[in-house]
C-alpha cells in the first residue's frame, strides 16, 4: 500500500494544481514533495524492519494479455526513490526564485514528473515500466519546450525525437521478449510481461545479441553515454534552472537503473557478447566529455558536459559486471544526483545575480560573497571526488571494479579525475577568485531561501562521503541478486 501511496500522492497534487494560481500553487507543491520525502523516508525504515515482500503491489492490469499493475521496492529501487523524493522540494525550492508564466501548470509538471520516475524505479512488469518512461518524458518535454531559452523549440524536438525513438525500440525488444514468454501463475494469458518472467526466459546468444540493442538503446540515450549523447548539451543548457536540474539529477539515473535492472539480467548473453564494445564507449565519453568542458566558457554547458564523463564512468562500472562496480555506480547515482543539482543551482544563482554565465565576463566573486563561495567549493570538489565526499566513494569504486575488469581501461578511466579538477578548478578559480569583474563590488551573497537548498545538499555530501555503508548495505542484496542473474 505505501508504495501506491508513494506512486500516486505527486499525481494527485498534480492534478490539484491546476486548480489553484499563484503562491497557492508554489506552497502545494512544495507541501506535497516534503509529505512525499518524509513517506520515502518512513518507507525507508519499514523495508529495513520488514523486508523487499511487504512492498510488493500486484494487480492484474489487463487480464487478457497477462499484463500487470505490479510494483515492487528493493534496496536499488528504494535508493533512488529517497533520491527523487529528496530532490524534488529542493528543485522546487530553486524554482521560487525565478517567475515562470503559468506557474501552476509549471509545478503540476514537475510533480507529474515525478510520478513517472517513481514509476519506472518501483514497475516490475515491463509493459508498466515502459508505461512510466514515457510519462516521465512528457513533462520534462514541456518544462524546456515552454519555459527554456531562445532555442527552446528545436533543441526541445531533438531530445524528444532522440528519446522517443530510443523508447519505441526497447518497447519492440518487450514485445519480442513477452511473446517468449509462458503464461503467469494464477493468469488465463498466453504470455507473460512480468519482468521476473523475463528472467526465466532461456533465449539464444544469437537472440540475446539484437535485443540488447533494442533494449540498451532507450538506456543509452537517457545516460547518456557516447555517440548517444548529442542532444544533452543543448538540452541542459537551454531548459530552465529546475529542468535541468530534474534531467541531471533523476531522469539520468533511469538509464543507468534500466540497465541494471533491465538489461543485465534479461540478456546476459547480449551484454557478455557486447561488454566490450560498450566499455569502450563509455571510456570514450569520459575522455570527450571532460576535454570538450575543459573549453568551456559557458559556466551551465561546462557542467553539463562534465556530467557526459562522469556518466561514462558509471555506464564503465556496471559493465564491468563487478560486485563493486555496480555498487560504486549506485552510490555514484546518488552523489551525482547531489553534485550536479548544487552545481546548477550555483551557477543559476550567479546568473540571477549577474545576467551572465560567460566565465570570462565573471571573476572576483568571492570578495562580498563568502558563503557562495564555501558552498560552491563544497559541490565542486564533491564534483572532482575529494576523500571524504560522496564524489570521492563512488569514483574509488567504479574504478576499482573497471581496473578489475581490465587494468589499462580503468587507467584511462581513472583519468576522469585529473581532468575534472582542470576544467573545474580552472573554472572556480576565473569565477570567484580572478581578476575583479564589473559584478565584484555589486554582487550579493546568498540568502536564507537559497540555503535552504544547499544546506541539506552539503550534508548529504559528507553523510555518502563518511557513512557510505548506509547505501551499500540497503543495496548490497539487490546487487548480488543482479550478478546472479547476469551468471546463471
């Protein structure tokens, strides 16, 4: 029961929302996310006490196709629900300081947004899923499209023609798997969508080759990884502050969580034949993605880019097919999600206070804003992986599972690192400490309302950095589970 409650409590605020106007609207949704966190976090200490069955909904959805309304919690779905339902009031949150046309409709599509991502971490039947990734898709389409910059339209159609396709191939690789399926337990079906059902299936390595291109596209894409990646720069740097934020901080992890959950298990055969290439890939995006930021001078493009290649490195950890690899990923997930939401935030509160993120128009911030500063600091070196910070565990552990893998891959992997401090620092260094810019006398700090949302960020930061084993044991059974699959 609590998992629908989870599920659908965003979606009827949604929908309230559009009743309501003004500061209305900004306190229901604001209201309805922290009810929504405080839920996840109840839901949190019950799956600790009663375990993975207490959370399980399963209703038959459309009987005569052996299609299923089934959800589901584990440690990894959990993990990235308390992820979602602790950014959401905080995205919000960075909303209020910027006047949106139509701020109803605007908040009733974040928490529409919400509900899709909360569905495609807890579906278990694949129809349902694919249901999920394409409602999450919708509003995100429209927070660009109607509320981004002046490129808005046609960077907006190229992201969704990108998704979408992406999406129609892995629904073809569901339908393929759901016509090799048997009838479900207790169903008067010929087939099967259950995605524990997909597990059971025994396909060719022949089979299994195709469809995890099928699969592994709309996964791809939504990373994204290399070649797959071209529409992201444009996107996050286009898309209002809390678009982006929603787009690199959540609606990423999908593609990382798909595959985990999704690829792996289903056609092990597939991801054993094509590890190799896709590793490659992945390495090739670290190193794209950083030296592509290195030039930079957009503040917003550089991170974006900078997510591209610690994306990368994610994708490189779960195909290593280690134990510590793909747990390094779930935390990366988690301490990513964190740093590129306090990095947005960061560089659209300069902008509001400057009207620029061209780094060179900037410089010598830091003399009247000494707590931007600080906080700035906090996400970035987080960002570079520095001990003791969420960054610093999740890196340490994709690398040790890509070096297990291969030593040389995880070599040029762990290069990451060194070019991530460059373009970050160097961008820090221009910004808050260079030469004094037309904005150094006249720039204000931050404020109580923007604090708000650092705050908690910062403290996340240095709670994955010093007590990661809160997060690797919730998810630890998940994963082993996982590579189970991926060897039987």
């Amino acid at each position: 029961m609590l998992t629908a409650v989870l599920l659908f409590l965003p979606l009827a605020a949604a929908l309230l929302l559009l009743l309501t106007k003004g500061a209305t609207a900004r306190a229901l949704a604001l209201g309805a996310s922290i009810i929504e966190f405080g839920l996840a976090v109840y839901t949190a200490f019950a799956f600790k006490s009663s375990g993975s069955a207490s959370f399980n909904l399963n209703y038959s959805w459309i009987p005569s196709a052996g299609i299923n309304f089934h959800l589901g919690l584990d440690g990894l779905s959990l993990l990235l629900v308390l992820l979602t339902t602790f950014l959401v009031p905080l995205i919000l949150l960075s909303a209020f300081k910027r006047d949106f046309d139509n701020p109803s409709a605007f908040y009733a599509l974040v928490l529409f947004m919400q509900t899709g991502l909360l569905g495609v971490f807890t579906s278990l039947d694949a129809f349902l899923f694919y249901f999920f990734w394409e409602v999450a898709l919708i509003p995100i389409y429209f927070l660009a499209g109607a509320w981004g910059g002046e490129r808005r339209v046609a960077i907006t159609l190229k992201f969704f023609l990108y998704t979408v396709v992406g999406s129609l191939l892995m629904l073809a690789g569901f339908v393929y798997l759901y016509l090799q399926t048997g009838p479900a337990a207790g169903s008067l079906a010929a087939h099967s969508s259950e995605l524990s059902a997909f597990y059971s299936l025994k396909l060719s390595a022949a089979e299994q080759s195709w469809l995890f291109w099928l699969i592994f596209a709309a996964f791809a894409v939504k990373m994204p990884i290399f070649p797959f990646h071209t529409w992201q720069p444009d996107t996050y740097t286009e898309a209002p502050a809390p678009a982006t934020m929603l787009l690199s901080g959540i609606m990423l992890k999908m593609g990382i969580y798909g595959t985990m959950r999704w690829l792996l298990p289903v056609v092990p055969l597939g991801v054993s034949q094509w590890q190799k290439p896709v590793i490659i890939l992945s390495v090739i995006g670290i190193i794209y993605g950083a030296i592509i930021a290195i030039r930079q001078r957009d503040v917003k493009r550089l991170i974006a880019y900078s997510s591209l290649s610690h994306v990368g490195l994610m994708a490189a950890g779960v195909f290593s097919l280690t134990q510590i690899g793909l747990q390094g990923a779930v935390v990366q997930m988690l301490a990513h999600g964190v740093n590129v939401v306090g990095m947005f935030f960061i560089a659209d509160a300069i902008e509001r206070r400057t009207g620029t993120r061209y780094i060179p128009d900037l410089g010598g911030l830091t003399r009247r804003t000494p707590v931007l500063t600080v906080c700035f600091l906090v996400m970035l070196l987080s960002t570079v992986a520095l001990p003791l910070t969420g960054g610093f565990v999740g890196e340490l552990l994709l690398l040790a599972g890509v070096y297990q893998y291969n030593a040389w891959v995880g070599a040029v992997a762990g290069l990451t690192i060194i070019f991530s401090a460059v373009y970050l620092l160097r961008m820090f260094q221009r910004v808050m400490l260079g030469p004094d810019s037309s904005f150094s006398e006249t720039i204000t700090d931050l404020i109580g309302g923007e604090l708000l949302i650092l705050v908690p960020l910062i403290a996340l930061v240095f709670w994955i950095g010093l007590f990661p084993n809160s997060f690797l044991h919730l998810s630890e059974p998940a994963v082993t589970n996982i590579l189970a699959l991926v060897g039987r």
